[in-house]
C-alpha cells in the first residue's frame, strides 16, 4: 500500500479509507447500489443477531458464554435507562437498546483491519442522532401537549433574564442533534485517521519502530474510544428522552 | 516556492482550527481531573457520578471535534 511517489509523498492518503466503493465491478454509486458501507452494517446487524438468538436460545439460569455477553449489554443498558429516566423510560428501552449494540458492534468491527467503518460517516450518524431527536420531540409534544414548551422557559430564573434563556435554550435544543451525530462521526473519523497517518510514517524506515509503537498504542485507545462513544451516545439519548418525559425538572 | 495564495490561506486556517483541538483537550482535563479529585473525598459517592462524568467528556470533546472537523472541511472541502 505504501509505495512511495517519485517526489518521496506517499501515495494513499489518511482519508482514503472512508471512501464509500461499489463492492461488485466499479460503477457510480447509486441508492440501491452495495457499497463495503452495506456490507459492514451488514456485518453488524448479523453479529448482533447472532449474539442474541444465541444468548436467549437456552435461556439456563447459569448462563453459559454467549448468554452472559447478552445479559451484560441487556442488564447496563436497562439500568442506565432506569437510572437517567426513571420508571417511566422503561417503556422506551427496546430503542435505547437497539442504539447501543448497533453503534457499539459497528464501532468494533470497523477496527478490524480492512473493514470499513459505518460510524466514521456523518450520513450514518445523523440519521441516528435526528432519529433520535425526531422521536424525543414528537414524544414531548404527545405526553405533555404545549406545557412542553415550557421547558425553554425557565421560571426560577429572574423575569428580565427569562426571555434571553429562552432564545439559548432553543438554539441549543435544535444544535443537540447536530453534536449528538457529528461526535460520533468525528470520535471514529478522528481515531482512523490518526492511525494511518502512523501506518504512512512506517514506510519510512529510520522511524518505522516508533512509528508502529505508535499505531499499537493508538488502537489500544482507539479500542477505549469506541466504547465510550457508544456509551455516550446511548446516555445522551436518556438524558434527552428524560427531558421529554420530565420536561419540567 | 509556488502555488496560490487561497491553498496558503486554506492550510493556515486548518492549523489555526486545530488549535480548538489543544482547547478542548484542556476541558476534558479538567472534566476528569476535577471527578477525580471529588471522588478521592468522597469514594462512595463516586460510582454514582461516573453517567455524569462521562456526559461532562462527551460535552468538553464534541466541541474539539467541531475544530477538528473545521480543519478536515477547509483542507478537503473549501
């Protein structure tokens, strides 16, 4: 991969890997075409469906290997909704749910080598996250009818400062969705690109030791970030879905 | 030495945007810094915060990757 060029820069480029390909022939890509992004969510819907039929297959109460991994992510998942939403978001955990094991399997694919990552694009993330805030607001107008509005209008702040909170409230609800879906995006972006920009030092020679040091250490962090950024992903959508639920505390 | 002024222009506003990078490196320090120094006080308060604390990180770092993403859009984009 990393030949060099005539004038010493090397040839691929750190972005490269983000490039949506046709997997069949190269063709343009069109709405129905399979891209290497299909095949990777793909992967994802398969594993954590493989995951979980296994899981509940025997239901045992001691639970084997794969029935463990999925009463984890079930028993976190559902106690982070209880802890953030109270009784009530129970109701809404199954979405929750759904959210976590997607971004999270689809984060820890795209770190095998020559995978392709889904959540390294903004068009991935922004449908989660403006999915996300679709249904907490519709959710808000429905439970509470108009006293939803009141959440941007503070009443234990002074009666002066009441109008100017209101405008920042607003402006930073409708800006939630945008940074909801763009951390993501830019966390794994980030992360992937930082790799390669090692993997493109080590065709040098004198520094190729450090250079790989480097890319172990990173993915080493890069394994941190993935679970983290699925897990905050995941309980920003509680705190947001407590807001709708609650939106006068 | 050639080339045109708008790529000079391009490339000096994509290290000055990484320069938010450096800042929200800061916020995050203090993010954590500051949990671990409440959760040395108190440790049995501590596990009950750490939803909080990871909220505060994701909230300090989204604000990093706008700049990072400031620098991507004016090296690629622009």
């Amino acid at each position: 991969m990393a030949e060099e060029k005539a004038d010493g820069s090397l040839v691929f480029h750190p972005l490269d890997q983000f490039i949506v390909k046709p997997l069949f022939g190269d063709g343009a890509v069109g709405v129905f075409t399979i891209t290497n992004a299909t095949l990777w969510l793909a992967i994802a819907v398969l594993a954590i469906v493989a995951l979980f039929v296994m899981g509940t297959k025997k239901r045992d109460i001691v639970p084997g290997r794969s029935q463990s991994v999925a009463e984890l992510f079930y028993s976190f998942i559902y106690k982070m909704v209880e802890d953030v939403c109270g009784k009530e978001g129970a109701k809404y955990f199954p979405y929750i749910m759904t959210l976590f094991v997607f971004i999270l399997f689809s984060n820890y694919l795209a770190l095998l080598p020559m995978s392709f990552s889904p959540t390294s694009h903004i068009a991935v993330t922004a449908i989660l996250g403006f999915g996300v805030f679709i249904v907490v607001t519709v959710l808000g107008f429905v439970l509470h009818g108009a006293t939803f509005l009141g959440m941007f209008w503070m009443k234990d702040a002074p009666a002066i400062l009441r109008p100017i909170i209101a405008v920042i409230e607003v402006i930073s609800y409708f800006v939630r969705p945008v940074s909801h879906s763009i951390r993501l995006a830019g966390n794994i972006m980030a992360g992937h690109a930082v790799i390669k920009v090692f993997a493109g030092f080590a065709a040098i020679a004198a520094i190729a030791p450090v250079s790989i040091g480097a890319i172990m250490a990173i993915y080493g962090l890069e394994i941190l970030v993935c679970g983290i950024q699925a897990y905050v992903f995941t309980i920003l959508t509680c705190v947001y879905l407590k807001d709708a639920l609650h939106p006068h505390h | 030495m050639e080339g045109d002024i708008a790529l000079l222009g391009k490339f000096i506003g994509a290290g000055l945007a990484a320069i938010g990078s450096g800042a929200a490196a800061i916020g995050v320090g203090h993010v954590a810094g500051n949990y671990l120094a409440g959760a040395l006080r108190n440790p049995s308060a501590a596990a009950s915060q750490t939803a909080t604390l990871f909220i505060g990180l994701a909230f300090a770092e989204a604000l990093g990757i706008f700049a990072f993403l400031v620098s991507l859009l004016l090296m690629f984009a622009v």
